[in-house]
C-alpha cells in the first residue's frame, strides 16, 4: 500500500513525523480523509479528533483548531494543540471544563469568545481520551 508522509506540528514542537496509510481529519467544512496520491487540499481543521493510519493500526489524536495542507505525497497538520488520546490528562481537562463553565456562568468580566473555545477544547480533549485511548 502506498504512504503518505505525516508532519503534525504544533508551537511546542513536532508531535508525529512519518509515513502513513490514511488520516481522517474533523475539517470546518466537515470530515474528510485522505490517502496516499489525494489531489492538492488546504483545509481548516476545527477542534476534534485527528485519526491515523498506520502500519495497519490507527492512532488517535486531539487537534486543537489548525490547518491541513496535502501536497503531493505528504501532508502537513499545523495544529494549535495536539496530543495523542492516551496522553491526555482527563482529570486535569474535566478540571478545566469546571472552572470555564463556573467562569462563564459569572457573565462578568469574561472574555467569553476565549472561554468557550477553551471549553470546547476541555470537553473534546475529554470525549477523544474516553473514546479512543486504549484502542
């Protein structure tokens, strides 16, 4: 089967490098996948799971907002955040989701925009550790 090369990098570094079969990514547009030899694609990725395939096993990602760029052979995740399923600390992001919705319920003083896509990252952080570590 052909491969496709995989670069996922965030600001604090690179957090997956090498070939794989197939990734399926959550896109502001909608889900989408993508193979070795897919046509050209710039997409922007919203808060959600990053799935890859490789060596015939998938691996589950968090992806925090951030752009996929396919070119030929390879493709290219510019993430805000990314973090393999089993390395997310859930007691700390079911922490978090309580503080942002005691925070948000206070309607004072709160720059809600960041508060809530900090929500949403807590509580898709939560949902990919539950669904997929382990897997």
């Amino acid at each position: 089967m052909d491969k496709l090369a995989l670069d996922i990098v965030t600001p604090h570094g690179t957090v997956y490098s090498g070939p794989v079969e197939q990734v399926d990514a959550s896109g502001a547009d909608g889900d989408f996948g993508v193979l070795a030899g897919h046509a050209p694609l710039m997409a922007i990725l919203r808060i959600g799971a990053l799935i890859i395939k490789a060596d015939g096993k998938p691996s589950y990602y968090f992806v925090g907002s951030g752009y996929a760029e396919v070119l030929a052979g390879k493709m290219i995740v510019l993430a805000e955040s990314a973090e393999k399923a089993e390395d997310i600390d859930v007691e700390r992001a079911m922490e978090k989701k309580k503080r942002l919705e005691l925070l948000l319920a206070k309607k004072e003083n709160v720059d809600f925009t960041r508060a809530q896509a900090a929500l949403e990252r807590a509580i898709a952080r939560i949902r990919i550790a539950k669904e997929y570590a382990g897997k």
